[in-house]
C-alpha cells in the first residue's frame, strides 16, 4: 500500500506528459485518478495508525554504500509521515481534479498535469524518507518542480522572473540545509534519522568554530537545518519569493503555497525535534523567525489589492505562526495547524481562482464587489474559509490558532510571551485582511468597468467538487483531530515521531487568554464590513495622513529595495566591471580572440606579398637572407 501511495504520482507524471501526443482527455483523467487513489490509500494507512497504533518501514533498495557510510531508499511511515501524506495527496487530487476545469483552455494542459503529479512523487518522497539524503533529494526535487509550475506559462516575463527568483532564494536556504548535513555527516557518521537522533545527547557538549563563531554542535547543525527550512516556507527575510510566485496558475498556488512545498520547512523542524530540543539558542531563533513572519505578512496583506497576493502573504503569516509554534517546543501543535491549514487555505487558493474565473483572469478586488448572488456556491466556500482562517470560533482554524497562543504562553518564558501577544495581534490583522478581501469581492457595488456583471458566472462543477471537500475539512477537521492530535493522550499518537524534551503543560488556562482572541476576531467582521463596505471614505483619509505608513505596508517593508541595494546592485556593478575590464579589454584583446585577431592581421599583411612577380619573391628572400646573415656574423 505504501509503494502504491508514493509511485502512483510518479506512473502518472510518465503518463500524464505522454498524452499531449496520445489523448489530452486520458491525460488529465488518469494523472487525476491516480493521485486520487494514493489519496484514498493515504487516509486508509492515517486511519489505521490512529486505531492500531501501527506503523511500517520499508526498505526499497540500498542506494549509496561506501565503507561504513550506507543510504537506503526507503519508505519511512510513523504518525509524522502519515499526516503529511494524507494532507500532500489529499490537497494534491483535488488540484487535480479542479485543474481539469480551470485549465480546460490551455492547450498544454497534459504537461501542467504531469508536473503536478511528479510535484506530488517529490513531496512524498522528501515526508517519508528515514535519511537526510533521501531528504534532500526530495526537498530539490520539490524544488525544481516549483521552478516548473511557477514558470509554466513562460511566454509571460514576469512568469519567468518569478520562477527564477524562487528558484535562486530557495538555492540560499538549500544552501544551509546541505551545510547542515555536511556536518550530521562528518560528526556524526550517518545521515540515517534513527542514529543521529540516538547519538545526539552525546554531542551536547561538543564545541565547534565558524566563521569565528564558537557555538555548541548542535547548535550550529540546527540553524543551518532552519536556514533550509526559512527558504522553503518562506520566512522573513527568504520570504520574497512567495507573492510573485502567484505569477503561476492558481491550482500550482493551492498545492505548492497552501499545503505542500512550504510546509516542507515545519516538518524539517518537527522531524529533527530530536535535535533542536538540546539547542535552546535554535529554538529561540525560530521563534523569533516566526513571529515576525506572522507580524510582517500579516501587516502587508492588510494593503494588497491583488486576490491570490492576500491569500499568499496569509500563507506566510500562517507559516510564521506554526514556526513560533515549533520554536516554544509546541512541535503538535505547529503540525496541527499544519494540518488544519491545508483545507481552509486551499479551499480560499480554489475559491480564489473561482472567481478570478469568473472575471475572465482579473485579480484586482478593487474590480471587483457585488457578485455573491452570480457566484453563491464560490461565495459560500470562500465565506467558509475566511472563518476557518481568522479562527472563528469551532472552526479548523479556531482550535489550532488558540492552541498555538496558548502553548506559547504557558511555555513560560519571557519570549514565549511575546509570542503569544503578538499571535493575538496577529490573529486580529488576519481578520482584518480576510474580511477585507471577503467583502470587496463580493459585497458593495460592482466596480469593474470592462466585464458586465451578467457576464460574471459561476465556475463548473468539476471545479466547486473540490472546493466542497476542502470546505467540509476547514469546518470540522480541528474538531475531529484535535484530541488525537494536541490532546491529553496525544503522546499515544505521535509515539516517537516527535521528540520532547520539556513538555508544556496546558492547565487551567485563564478565562482571558481563551476569550481575547474570539473576541477580536468576531469583533473584526463589523468593523471590516464598515470601512471597507460603508464608509470608506475613513480609511481613505487614514491612508493619505499616513501616506509613508501606507508607502511602507504597500512596498512590503522595503525589504526587495534593500536586497536591491546590499546585493543586486553591487553585484550588478561589479558583473559589468568584470565584463567589460576582464573580458572585452583582456581575455578577449589577449586570449583567444585576440591571438586569433594577430594571426589575421599578419596574414592579411603577409598575403599583400603574394603578388605573382618574381622580383617581389626575390625581395623578400634578399631581405630574409640579410637578417640571417646578420644574426650569423652577431652570433
């Protein structure tokens, strides 16, 4: 079951790109069932780890042996695995299914379809992996597939520009991942997670110099590890590449920024608990990471004006917050928001490219309003998810949300509850933003001038079938799962997939901290429907008084100026000092073009002699005799 689960993706990518010179039909049809099936198996083998507590490792092949050093190929299932594997395929076959419908006019539709299954086969191979290699290999795989789908319609310039941009800042955080296990490898002798996470109490006190910088072991492998994971899910300051990765279609938006590729970051974390649970210095740096993630994105969303840019930087705050979450030692409960993340933020990716649909590719909420009787279904799931993502009360959002703020505050700690305020904070600028986008697309006048409202209409079924599953698990999926998973008796869940140290008890939680957060986000739907529906002219007049508060939100804290500033300029100036300097005035004067250069230039010279008269021949050689003569009679 588990080989079916990880190589069915794969036999559907082979498959899926065969079909635009067999049946573009078959294609997209097969890749779809295909990914669905591993789904379905997926959820079968979470079920069954939930009942029987039961979990199996499987060794595919031996793939690098040398000397002492072996990597297995393997199949790595316990309670970790299983819950990323059900949210990777589950979000994945719905993808699937609602990319039949909205790429339905793109005529290279089986090459977008193959990509997302081999995406799928590469995420699934980095969360079952039991090595750091095997890691690796998925984690670039991953990689490069992003690179595919962002840039899928590559006739776009700024599709081109945004792959590559994601490509080039997620090479600096993999960057720090491998130098992380470099060094796994050189102190510990293996990449194998089960030996490393048994030998690490060894290295506890085990010293090491970079850069002139003496720090514990374990320590230094941490944040090279989160280096790694900052670039993949995007945190502050690698956070760049996120927004204008919405340049791909919307369903590559759903998969790879909603539920997969930038979780990929979270779970490194929660895999290596082991590891960062003896480095109280790299937990602190991811929680600190973290928050601001959470304060920055949040704080940006609050002043975009593109749909799928909203829904991108709430991505980013959300991942801020399941970092925070890791970072106080609260490792189930960032996999839970994890979990519960998945379904409403897909459902609003989805809902979101239901209505850019219906505005014939339109992204602008300013363009927007006034549709939710011409959309209803769409306006219902959205309406789903903007709760479920402020954490309206018993929704998924809601319990995952409210557990993170009060781990971190019972963690106890100076820093945790910094945390735990600024998620509250945090909590209530989400609120903000997801009503505000909430409201000007679908309520208020109808503001676009180019598309008539009775033009508007609502997408096809093959399209709203997968916005109703994600919508039943951003509705109930935090009831459900949240004794297994955050619970007294979780410990009987994760069984050894999460390693604690400290366990945070979570008693008596004051009256409060369960309130406060409920408070503001139920108190942030009026207050959002008056300013941004009623009375707008406020908000209008705040902007203009404010004008560099705005100008700062607007550009995203001037954090791309910067990187233009410290690094893409300079490095711009001295490419062309290096060009024109090293390659025009010397390699290309001296080097190959240059002697090629001399060389013709002396038989051009030479060839002015080769007259046909003989008196010219015999001048010549009357001069070439008197210069040997002369070198003859010197020497």
């Amino acid at each position: 079951m588990e080989y079916a689960i990880i190589f069915l993706p794969l036999i559907g990518s082979i498959f899926g790109y065969l079909g635009k010179s067999i049946n573009k039909f078959f294609s997209e049809i097969f890749t779809s069932f295909l990914v669905s099936i591993s789904a379905i198996l997926s959820i079968i083998v979470f079920w069954n780890g939930i009942q029987r507590s039961s979990y199996d490792n499987h060794e595919i092949i031996e793939w690098i042996s040398s000397g002492d050093f072996v990597a297995n190929w393997s199949i790595q299932v316990d309670p970790l695995s299983s819950v990323m594997l059900v949210v990777v395929t589950f979000v994945s076959a719905l993808v699937h299914i609602y990319s039949i419908g909205y790429m339905s006019q793109d005529p290279h539709k089986p090459r977008f379809m193959s990509y997302l299954s081999l995406f799928t086969f590469s995420m699934l191979v980095l969360v079952v992996s039991d090595n750091f290699l095997q890691l690796f290999f998925g984690w670039e795989g991953v990689g490069l597939c992003s690179y595919l789908l962002i840039g899928f319609w590559y006739k776009k310039e700024s599709a081109n520009n945004a792959a590559i941009k994601a490509f080039v800042v997620n090479r600096i955080g993999d960057f720090g991942l491998a130098i992380g296990i470099f060094l796994i490898f050189f102190y510990f002798g293996s990449v194998n997670f089960n030996e490393v996470f048994q030998a690490a109490p060894q290295y506890i006190d085990k010293k090491i110099s970079i850069f002139g910088y003496e720090a514990s072991l374990i320590t230094f492998i941490c944040l090279f590890l989160f280096i790694g994971a900052m670039g993949k899910s995007a945190q502050f300051l690698l956070h760049t590449w996120l927004p204008d990765a919405m340049e791909g279609p919307t369903p590559v938006s759903a998969l790879i920024h909603a539920a997969t590729m930038v979780t990929a970051g979270v779970f490194l974390v929660v895999r290596c608990s082991p590891l960062f649970e003896y480095s109280q210095t790299a937990l602190n740096v991811v929680t600190v990471v973290g928050i601001i993630t959470a304060l920055f994105a949040a704080s940006v969303a609050l002043v975009q004006n593109d749909i799928k840019k909203i829904v991108a930087y709430s991505t980013c705050s959300q991942l801020g917050y399941m970092f925070f979450a890791a970072g106080v030692g609260a490792y189930h409960v960032a996999i839970f928001h994890l979990f519960t993340h998945a379904f409403f933020k897909a459902l609003l990716f989805l809902g979101s490219g239901s209505v850019i649909h219906a505005f014939k590719d339109e992204q602008d909420i300013r363009n927007m309003g006034g549709i939710r009787k011409k959309l209803p279904y769409t306006y219902m799931f959205m309406l789903i998810g903007t709760l479920a993502l402020t954490g309206f009360p018993f929704l998924s959002g809601f319990y995952s949300k409210d557990a993170i703020i009060e781990f971190a505050y019972f963690r106890n700690s100076v820093l945790g509850n910094y945390a735990a305020f600024i998620g509250i904070f945090t909590a209530f600028l989400t609120a903000i933003y997801s009503w505000r986008l909430f409201f000007k697309t679908f309520h208020g006048p109808y503001n676009n001038k180019d598309i008539p409202i009775n033009e508007t209409h609502e997408s096809p079924a093959v399209m709203l079938i997968p916005l109703f599953f994600l919508g039943i698990g951003a509705l109930f999926a935090g009831f459900i799962f949240k004794e297994t998973f955050i619970g007294h008796h979780s410990a009987d869940f994760w069984q050894n997939s999460i390693f604690f140290l400290n366990e945070i008890k979570h008693d008596h939680i004051p009256l409060w901290l369960l309130l406060i957060t409920p408070i503001l986000v139920v108190g942030a739907i009026p207050i959002s429907f008056y300013y941004f529906i009623i009375n707008t002219k406020i908000l209008k007049e705040f902007g203009n008084t404010n004008l560099p508060l705005y100008n700062f939100l607007l550009n995203k804290w001037y954090i791309d100026e910067l990187y233009e500033l410290i690094f893409v300029r300079p490095i711009k100036k001295i490419g062309l000092f290096f060009w024109k300097i090293g390659d025009q005035r010397i390699i290309d004067r001296f080097g190959p073009d240059g002697v090629s250069k001399i060389i013709k230039m002396i038989s051009n010279k030479a060839g002015r002699f080769q007259t046909g008269y003989i008196y010219d021949y015999a001048f010549v050689m009357l001069i070439g005799l008197s210069i040997l003569l002369t070198y003859l009679i010197l020497h």
